[in-house]
C-alpha cells in the first residue's frame, strides 16, 4: 500500500478537477453510440446507454458540488476539458482507449472497461506508471508518476483523502451553500442530487459515484438494488439481462435482450473536422454542432459557477444537441467509403465560434437568450 | 436504386421543401422516401419528375450559374406543379417530407395513370412521422416526440427571424 | 424513480385457482380508482383480486413503446391510436361518432348511441385505464359545486362537502403527483390546509399563454350583476415537475417516472412533448399503471387480466353479492373464453361511469329505485378558434397549460351553467385538424411551396389560438345508459346504450362562452374563425344559432350518491344501498360534475371509500357463505375466515 497522495485542500482541488474531466470524457463516447442506434430499433441497449449517459451527468454535478462545498471552482471551459479522442482515462488507465465509435461489441467493450469494478489485482490502489504489464492504471494528478488500476480506485483515493484533510482543516467545508446544485434543479432517476454541506454529505455524493458505476463491494447491485453501470453494459456482452441472485462471476441469467448490431449507423470512428469536405454544408453543420456543444459546457459551467437554476435550461440545450447529433450521424460522409458522418467534439477555433457564423448556432443563442 | 436517382432526388426535394439536403438526409429517411414515391407511383412517373426538375433548373440557370429563383419558380410552376401527371405527385413529395405521410393521390390521377399497390395514405415509418419538416417549420416538435425540455415552452419559438417579417413576439418575457 | 412492475405479475394469479379463493376484496377494473383502492386495501394488509379487461400483459417499457410505436405509425392519432384494438374488450373512439336521426340508435360503434345527441366521449379499456390518454388536468371542485341544488336550484347537491372532501383531494394529489402553486389554485371558495404546497412547483404558462394573458388579464366581466375580471391561470396537471422542497413539511417529493420490469430512467420530468393526448412518452404524466404496479408489489395483492366482468351474481334474501362471473378470453384476438368466478367479502366495480352501470343493468340489478345508469354527466365542449396577430408559438409545452377559470362558480348558476376555459397549445388540432390540415391547404389549394410553403406554416400554424369552454351538464334521470340483449360484444357481454340529450341550462352556458371567446378575441385583436358546420355529428342550435358540441372523455353521474336510499344509488361512501357489500365508485358516484376535469375527484373519493371498506371488513368478521350458481363447481361452501 502506498501512502496517500491527498495532504490538503490544493491536492483535493486538483483530484476533483481531475475528476470532472473525467466524469465528462465519458459522455461523447455514450453519445455518439446511443445515437448510432437506428431509431425505433435496439430498444434494450439504447435504454441502457441513455441511462447511464444520464446518469453520468449526475455524477459530474455531484463532483461540482463536492468541489464548490471546498472552495473551489469548477472549470468546464479549459482547453484540455474535452479530451482529443481517442484517448486515454484522464485518470491514466493505460490499457486501452477511449474511442467515439458506433454502437458495436468494441464499443461495449470499452465501455465495461471504462466502467470496470474498482479492484486492482492485486489489492493496490496506486501502482507506479512503469508497471505497464498490469492490465490497467489511472493517473495522480498530484503524482505524475502514480496511475489507477479504475475509475473506482481514483474515487477511493478522494475519499480516503478527503477524510484526511477534513480531521486537519476544520474549514474544509467553507464553499457557498448557494453555490450547490439542489435536486429541483437536476433530476435525472438513478439517484437524486445531493447537497454537500460537509464531510458527511461529501463522503455520499462520492461513494454513490463509485457504487453507481462499478458495483459495491464487488456485488452486481449497489444499495438501491440498481445494476452498477459495469454489469448494465456487460448485459449488452452476453446479450441478456442480469436478475437477482446472479453472481459477479458468471453470465447473467434474466431474460434475453436483444441485439440487432446492424441496425445501426457506421459513423466514422473519431470523426474530425478534417474529415469532412472542406467548405462542405455537411462540415458547416458539424462546426455549428460543436460550438453548440461548447456552448451547452459554457452554460454548464455558469450554472455550477453560482447560478444553479441554469441547469433548467441546459435540459433544453442537451435536447437540442440530440437533434443536432442525429441530423449528423444520418449523412453519409463524402469519401469515406460509406461511413457515415459523427460529431467531432472539437473545441470550435475563434472563426467557428465566432457571432453569427452559422444559423445553427445563432438560433439556439437566441432561444437561450430570449 | 442508382445514386444519381437518389441525388436527383435531393435535388428536387431541396427545391421543394427548403431545407438543405443535410437536413433531407439528416432524417436519415431520402431513400425510403424515394422508394416510397416509386412503389406508389410507378418508375417511369418518378423518372419523369425527376427529369422535369432538371429541366427547370438548367432552364432558370443562365450559362451554367445558380438558378435564378424567380426563373426556376416559374419553371417549376410551368413543367411540373401545372403538370397534370407530375403536379399532384409533386405535391405528395412535398407532403411526405413534411408531415411523413404518404397522401393517397386523387381519384382522377389514379384514374388517368393507374393505382400502385402502396398508393394509399400511410405512414413510411414509425420514424417519418417525427421526422416531418412541418414541425422544424414552426420551431415545434412533432408531438409525442423530439421533446424541447421542461419549460421551454415558456420562451418565445426559435422561429428563424426571416419568417417573423419583423411582427416581434419579444413583448413578454 | 422508476416504478417496478413485478415481472410476470400478469400472469402469475391462475383464474381457476383464484376461484377458490374467498378474497377481502375483488375489483373489478385496474384504472385509477381500482388501483388506489388495492394498493390501499393491500397495504392494510388485505387480500385483494383485481378483474381487468385489457390483455394480460406485463406493464413494461416495450410493451409501453409498443403503444408508441402504434401512435406513430397511425394516420389518424385519436386518443385510442396508440392502444391496440381488442374487440373482447372494445373501446369507444373518438371517430364513431355519428349523426343521430330520430328514432335510429346508432350501433355501428361499441357504445350504442340512441341520442338525440351523439357524443364522441371516449374510454380506454387497457391496464391503468383511461388514465393512459388523459390530459391529466387535476383541478379541484369548488365549494359550490356539492350544493348547486341548495344554493342554485339546479342539479343535486353531494352528501359530502368540500371540506369532507379536502384531506383526501391533498392524498390524490399525492398520489398522482400534482404540479401546482397554491397561490394559483385558490380561487372562487377553494381553500388549502395552511401550510399546504403541491407535491411539484407548477409548471410554466406556455408562450402562447402568456401572449394572450398580455390583454385577457384583468379584462371585466359582468354576470348576474357580479363583475370580475379574467386572469390567464396555470392548471394544476398530473405530470412531473420541479418537486417542491417544502412538500409534507420539508420532506420533499420524489417524482414517480415510467412503470418497467427492469431500471429505466425516464419520464420524473415532463419534457414538453405536447402529447398527453393520447400518450405521454417518457411517462412523466401520471398514469394508473404507476399506482397498479405499487400494488402488485404487494404478496397479497392479484391480478386477472384478461378477465371482462360478465355478471354480478346477488344472494337474494340478503342483497349481498356474492361472486362476479367473468368471461377469460384466451387471446385478444381469439373469443374464445373460459368462464370464471370470483369470490370476496367486499366488492367493488371500477370500470367507470358507462361500464358499472352497464355491468350492473346486465346482471338484472337495476336497482330498488331503478336509477341505475340515470343520470348520465359528461362535460359539453365548446371549441373557439382564432388566428392571433403575431407568430405565438403554438404546438408547444403540454397539451394545455392555463386557461380562465372566473366563470366556474358564482350565483349565475341558477340560470346558466359555468364553464372553465382551456387554452390549447396545440392550436386549432382539436377543431379543424391542424397543423396537418394547414400543410394540406396550402400546398394542395394554395400552390405552396419551398419557402413560401415555410412562410405558409409559419403565418397560418403559429398564430393559431383555440379555447375550448368545457360547460357542465347537469344530473337529468333521462341521460342514461342501459343495455339490450340485441346489442352485444364479441364475447356476448351487453353493450352499453347511451341516451344523451343537452340540456337548455348548458345549452345557455354554451352560448354564453361563444359570446365571451368573440370578446376575448377582439380584446386580442385576434382573427375570429370559428364556424359551426351544420353537417357536424354534434351539432345542436340553440337559440336560433348552431354550435358544434363534443364529449369531454369526464363520465359521471351513473350511480349517484346521495343522502337518501330512494334518490341515489350509492352513499357517501359509495357504498350500494341494495347490496352491502359492494361498491361502485369512479365518476358515477358523481352528484354534479360541475368543471373540474373528474379523475381527481375520482381518485380523492376513492381513496376515502378505502376507509368504509376497512371498516366494514373490520366488522364483518362473521363466516360467509358462499351460494349461488357456486353449485356448478360442486356443493355451497362455508368458507371461515
């Protein structure tokens, strides 16, 4: 075991920070495979993908509460909030990557990976980045060096350090209680917000982060008897569901669910702008999509910035963007031998962003404003 | 099914729906759509639309440019609306695209050219249905789908500002 | 949250062994009031069979995108297109109704309509009943409406009282899920408890709402010597909102959202899909199946889908029922059926106002005073149509957020009936078909398209304003349903035959209201387009003007409740005064049904019945025998209990 790499409130800030990225770096990959799925069709595994994505965003919300009842700032707008994809886990794992593909058994794949249970092999939470043979690491952001075998050994590391830092800095707890997002501003089902005010409300939001997406104590159902995200996808895998009594170990056994692989959309894997002709309709619209889709992180981060009651119309922002993606993934991308067009999730450049640049964009300001 | 039929297709739909052909194949339904107009009209009428619309254009367009719209208006109006085999099939593709729905065409058209198999009103898909551009058009979603979000009824509609001819709806609110 | 329905709960009770079975309670229907009144019986730990006629299927989240999945491939969305056509248990349809001629019944539909009025009222025979494709409107009744025979000498008065009434209209709302402000909703003589708030904020008025409450608000109105001034006023709805931190004294609400076998997270808020009619996709409005599948969860709770109500067999010596035969159709699309039987201490039919009636009138029970099925209320609606000056936005939020409600009560009630006002987000749909009708027009009549076409929609879809004036039709012995062995089902149960007539008292209210929206329209300065066409089903002139008149889906009155055994059918506890042991509770129980949409009142009797119906089974501990035609299954049992 290694000693904590968690001494005070800046390392806490720093891993929280960390932890938004993170949080964050899932949804595109969600999104664009959810949206692959040709309407009316795999009804059991769109469900599965939209609620976890749903949930997701629970999960950042709740690290911004965490993060503003310390005293910080969450920050959705750096440059390097949206990773290039592919991409590694911010939190280092190293064995794989984290692609936008079409809903296709990689991408299930790597989504058990992205959600897989906290456990190292060997009981170690963090292991030295050198030790490339193990199947998988996340990185410190305090420690360069150290990397997480899972997302669920990152939030372990917070816990355990949040507990540190609260019995030495009897302040911790100093953020303004009007900056917490309270649940009638979020809802979302698979849990409701909760309102940090101390280290016990801390300690909640972040164990239901961890329970929710990797399972507790390695048992396939968390405290509100929900599936943990990890065995929701591994469903997908064997193409049946899980039901009570099943074991962590073995297949499930509830009913089939039922997989059509080809009713899908083949969107190009990590689609970029330069992929797209340029000066085409088409690039335009991809350009509009990601400067709505910066635009929606800008009101995110206004809204866990003091103005909570903005996550109301971030609703209508998420929805728009679902028509916006849609309308993508259906058009053919020119010279790609038949794949078809995605969202890129590219940080719009001065020129792309810039007032009036598309009508996409200008109408949704609008609405927004108005 | 060529491609050239299907960007043909576009073509004509562009013209007669305005909107833009990523949001014709942003419904991810032309080609349905097209087989739909075929297996209810026949080939050789939707050969002839198609032919008709390419007529219009290269006669609105002067030296190869951009149709002029007042010229291919009228062209459009002369070879294919006031077309007693074309128009009401033109018409039917502009309502396809707008409601999802396939209209059954009028007694006398059947009459004069015979009825298809698929030629009665129905939907294509279940999908057409919330793909219907008259909901785009009114910066509304089709009922029971495409959700705007909790309270967003509350704003004034994203109507694009050339639609409103400055009649303001910025009075409340 | 969502709600678990407990996988293979539809078909784990066998019909034949649950014949065997002396239940504290069989029901007869799995709408709102059947559901709350087992899920209540059953959290007081009783045994309880529910009887339902739709098919026998799990409430899951494919079967609900099934339903879906049918709306959007219909041509024609009525308010029965997304549920499947069952001819074991047929629905009315919007689109059956027809033009009555004098002495002529109408049998084409499976509501025989003798008239003279024809109605297009409507009823959905699925699980979770009719709650499925309502609009989910929940306002109170007034005060007044439980005394309109004393204060206005018209219709009957309630043996209850609003205040009797009160506690249990806060559990409906809980139940359903309410999202309303108090500040809103109190109004003409409705009061809350003091520290009362709904279970949810209300939601927003519409765009278009707030256009036309630009000029409505504060416009005078004079009746009866009363002046008043309108005001546009959010509706309370059954669907989810934002909930409210201070419900049950700071205890906060948790929104219910869709009903399925497994974890799915949709539908705690409502997400404007302007669809409530005839169905909420994501199942943020409340419907019955929510409240049914809390039931099931419930060891002691069953169900028999599946299972249509033939006979209600009566001891004849004491009154008592003493079984329910039913016929169990084997498939929806099969009539073959097995008869069965269902036994219990307490009974109680919840089919609704048409079905009880007509289940009891089929079983020869038409009472000791024969006001079964008399009496017979709907709502009478006047649509208003108009085109406003400016694009308003029309065909978006729920189906209906505000409307006026200043002439629901006051003293003009001794001449005229009151009615509410809705403003309908979906514009001149419910009239003339819009928007689908406008596209036709414009590109078939007016040569439209491209962006004149756009333009079109634009000018003639978004300006589009319709109210619709839901008048109150009071109790009339002659409005009845009655049954015919010449008129049958598929599976040979009577069907229901509706004689309907409006009468002048509404027919003053009506054409008050169509005086009032011209007002309102000028006040607007909105183009008026409202025309009555003569051909239309529901046409009815009154003095010496015509207008188009249709159902309000708020069936009531046909078992009335009453203080008195000679007048009414069932007491205060919609208790039978025939036969002790049964109830027939839902909107029949209605005395008046005033203007208030009915299934909160609906729900909020119900759930006070559930106390009567403990009690008695309290009391009622004594063995009974069970007779009857039970000598075909073998000797009478005496069963102990």
């Amino acid at each position: 075991m290694i000693e904590t790499t968690i001494n005070d409130r800046d390392d806490l800030i720093k891993y929280l920070h960390k932890a938004m990225v993170l949080e964050h770096a899932t949804i595109p990959p969600y999104l664009t495979a959810y949206y692959s799925i040709h309407p009316t069709t795999n009804s059991d595994a769109a469900h599965i993908i939209r609620v976890v994505a749903v949930e997701e965003m629970l999960h950042l919300t709740l690290v911004a509460n965490v993060l503003n009842a310390i005293g910080g700032t969450p920050d959705l707008t750096r440059p390097d909030f949206v990773p290039s994809y592919p991409t590694y886990l911010p939190d280092g794992e190293r064995d794989f990557v984290v692609d936008l593909r079409p809903f296709s058994p990689e991408a299930v794949e790597t989504f058990c990976k992205i959600e897989r249970p906290a456990l190292a092999p060997d009981g170690a939470r963090l292991m030295p980045a050198s030790s490339t043979a193990t199947p998988s690491l996340v990185t410190s952001p305090t420690r360069e060096e150290m990397r997480f075998y899972s997302i669920g050994e990152f939030y372990a590391e917070i816990i355990e350090g949040l507990q540190v830092v609260a019995a030495q800095e009897p302040d911790l707890f100093c953020g303004d209680p009007a900056r917490q997002v309270r649940p009638e501003y979020f809802y979302s089902g698979g849990g409701q917000v909760i309102v940090v005010s101390d280290l016990n409300s801390a300690l909640r939001a972040l164990e239901f982060i961890a329970e929710q997406g990797e399972g507790l104590d390695g048992g396939i159902y968390d405290k509100e008897e929900e599936l943990a995200h990890y065995y929701r996808f591994r469903q997908l895998h064997f193409g049946r569901y899980y039901q009570k009594g099943d074991s962590p170990h073995d297949a499930p056994s509830g009913p089939r669910l039922d997989i059509d692989w080809d009713a899908v959309y083949p969107v190009k894997v990590n689609a970029k702008l330069a992929d797209y002709p340029v000066d085409s309709e088409l690039a335009q619209v991809a350009r509009d999509f990601n400067a709505e889709y910066f635009a929606f992180l800008g009101l995110l981060d206004t809204a866990f910035n003091g103005k909570p009651s903005l996550l109301l119309d971030a609703i209508w922002y998420m929805f728009r963007l679902r028509d916006g993606i849609n309308r993508i993934i259906r058009n053919p991308l020119p010279g790609s031998g038949g794949l078809h067009a995605a969202p890129t999730f590219e940080m719009p450049t001065a020129v792309d962003s810039a007032p009036g640049a598309s009508r996409g964009t200008d109408e949704a300001a609008r609405a927004v404003a108005r | 099914m060529t491609p050239d039929a299907l960007e043909d297709f576009l073509s004509l739909s562009v013209d007669l729906t305005a909107f833009e052909r990523t949001d014709l194949l942003g419904t991810g339904l032309a080609r349905q759509y097209l087989a739909k107009v075929r297996d209810a009209c026949g080939e050789d009428v939707v050969t002839a639309l198609l032919e008709a619309h390419r007529a219009a254009r290269t006669e609105a367009a002067e030296d190869g440019a951009r149709p002029d719209p007042q010229r291919l208006d009228r062209a459009l109006r002369h070879r294919i609306f006031s077309e007693e085999r074309l128009g009401p099939v033109a018409r039917n593709v502009i309502k396809l695209w707008y409601a999802g729905t396939w209209y059954g065409l009028p007694p006398e058209w059947t009459d004069s050219y015979g009825a298809q198999p698929a030629a009665e009103t129905s939907t294509v898909t279940a999908a057409s249905y919330q793909e219907g551009l008259l909901w785009r058009a009114i910066a509304a979603n089709p009922p029971g789908a495409k959700a705007p979000g909790y309270g967003a009824w509350a704003r004034p509609p994203a109507i694009e500002d050339r639609y409103l001819k400055g009649r303001s709806h910025d009075r409340t609110g | 949250m969502f709600v678990k329905f407990p996988e293979g709960e539809a078909k784990r009770t066998d019909p034949t062994t649950a014949g065997g079975v002396v239940y504290d309670a069989v029901i007869v229907g799995g709408g709102i009031a059947g559901a709350l009144i087992a899920a209540r019986l059953g959290a007081a730990g009783k045994s309880v069979l529910i009887l339902d006629a739709g098919p026998a299927e799990d409430l899951t989240l494919r079967g609900y995108e099934s339903y879906l999945d049918r709306f959007y491939s219909a041509t024609n969305k009525d308010n029965q297109s997304p549920y499947p056509v069952n001819p074991n248990a047929p629905m009315p349809r919007g689109t059956d109704a027809r033009r009555i001629f004098p002495g002529v019944p109408d049998s084409s539909a499976y509501i025989v309509q003798s008239g003279p009025f024809a109605t297009d009222t409507t009823y959905t025979r699925v699980l979770g009943g009719t709650t499925m494709h309502w609009e989910a409107k929940t306002p109170r009744m007034l005060p007044e409406d439980f005394q309109m025979r004393s204060l206005y000498g018209e219709g009957a008065d309630w043996p209850l009282t609003y205040e009797d009434l009160a506690p249990y209209y806060n559990e409906a709302e809980y139940e359903i899920g309410v999202s309303a402000d108090v500040d809103d909703q109190s109004y003409l003589g409705i009061t809350f408890d003091d520290d009362y708030v709904f279970p949810m904020q209300g939601l927003p008025l519409s765009y278009l709402d707030q256009v036309v409450a630009r000029d409505v608000d504060g416009m005078p109105v004079e009746l009866d010597g009363v002046q008043r001034e309108l005001r546009v006023r959010p509706w309370p709805q059954g669907r989810n909102g934002v909930p409210n931190p201070a419900y049950n004294g700071g205890e906060g609400y948790v929104p219910e959202g869709a009903v399925s076998t497994y974890q799915v997270e949709v539908g705690e808020r409502c997400q404007g899909n302007n669809n409530c009619v005839p169905i909420c996709p994501v199942q943020a409005k409340y419907h019955a199946g929510k409240t049914l599948a809390r039931a099931l969860q419930n060891p002691q709770v069953h169900l028999v889908g599946q299972a249509v109500a033939y006979k209600v067999h009566v001891d004849e010596h004491t009154g008592r029922v003493t079984e329910i035969e039913y016929r169990r159709y084997d498939k929806p699309d099969s009539a073959h059926f097995t008869t069965e039987r269902a036994r219990s201490r307490l009974f109680v039919l919840a089919a609704n106002a048409v079905e009880n009636p007509r289940l009891m009138l089929a079983s020869g029970l038409r009472g000791s005073n024969g006001l079964m099925g008399r009496n017979f209320m709907d709502h009478a609606y006047l649509l208003a149509w108009a085109r406003l000056p400016e694009p308003a936005g029309t065909f978006r939020g729920t189906n209906c957020t505000g409307g006026i409600t200043e002439l629901r009560g006051g003293r003009f009630r001794r001449r005229q009936a009151a009615f509410s006002v809705d403003i309908h987000n979906d514009g001149w749909g419910w009239a003339r078909g819009a928007p689908m009708s406008d596209l036709a027009d414009l590109v078939d009549a007016g040569g439209r398209y491209g962006e004149s076409l756009r333009q079109g929609l634009v000018d003639r879809v978004s300006t589009q304003l319709l109210l619709a004036f839901m008048v109150e039709v009071p109790a009339n012995p002659s409005n009845r349903v009655t049954v015919d062995p010449a008129y049958t089902d598929h599976l040979g149960n009577m069907r229901p035959i509706l004689t309907y007539d409006i009468p002048d008292y509404t027919m003053r209210g009506v054409a008050y209201a169509r005086q009032l929206s011209k007002r309102i329209f000028a006040r607007l300065g909105a183009e008026d387009h409202t025309q009555y066409d003569p051909s239309f089903w529901g046409y009815a002139v009154y003095g010496g003007e015509g207008y188009e008149i249709r159902g309000g889906n708020h069936l009531a009155g046909t078992h009335m409740m009453g203080h008195d055994r000679s007048m009414s059918v069932v007491d205060k506890d919609q208790r039978s005064w025939d036969h002790e042991n049964l109830y027939l509770v839902g909107g029949g129980s209605m005395p008046t049904v005033s203007t208030s949409n009915v299934t909160l009142t609906i729900a909020a009797l119900s759930l006070r019945s559930v106390r009567a119906m403990l009690d008695q089974l309290a009391k009622e501990s004594a063995p009974i025998r069970v007779t009857s035609e039970a000598r075909a299954q073998g000797l009478p049992r005496e069963v102990t209990l």
